[in-house]
C-alpha cells in the first residue's frame, strides 16, 4: 500500500487558502495572537447599559443657578469642608508640640 500522505507544503497552501476564504488568520507558527478574543464583540456598550443613566445632582443645580445669582445651601458639602478644617487644625496643633 502506497503512503497518502500529502506534503507539507501542500497542507500550508490549504491551510492559508482556507482562511483566506473565511476571514480567519493564517498562523502556520501556532503563536499565540489573541485573534479569537479580538474577534469577540466589545463588552463596553453592555456594560455601560447596566449601569443607569446619571441623574441631575445638587452640584448641577448649583451650577444651573451660579450665574443667575442665587445660592444654595449644600449641607453634605459644608460638612466635608467642617472636617478638613478640623483636619488642618489638628495637624497645625501636632506640629506646634
């Protein structure tokens, strides 16, 4: 019985015929190149679709009426400043020891 087996040659030029006609990366060295995770559709948009819309916050609303001349009282903000005020008083009294 005569040996079928067809030359290597002959396999690459299929093989690279093969993924000419379906899109597909000739890669004769088996390197690994990510082509079938870069394939995949982007999971950006689906994951940005989870999350809902931002909705309008004080700060907006501040920043709406700023120019009209009118003020608004932000008790979550005065709060944070309180604190870091007291944060930088503790501090000048450390260092003063």
């Amino acid at each position: 019985m005569q040996n079928m087996a067809a030359p290597y040659s002959r396999v690459l030029a299929l093989a690279k015929a093969q993924c000419r006609i379906f899109s597909m990366t000739f890669n004769p060295e088996r390197l690994r190149l990510g082509n079938k995770i870069l394939r995949q559709r982007l999971r950006g948009p689906a994951f940005a679709a989870w999350y809902p819309k931002k909705t309008v916050s004080f700060r907006d609303l501040q920043d709406t009426y700023r120019p009209l001349g009118l003020t608004m009282f932000d008790e979550a903000e005065d709060d944070r400043e309180e604190a870091i005020q007291m944060y930088n008083n503790f501090s000048l009294h450390l260092k003063s020891r």
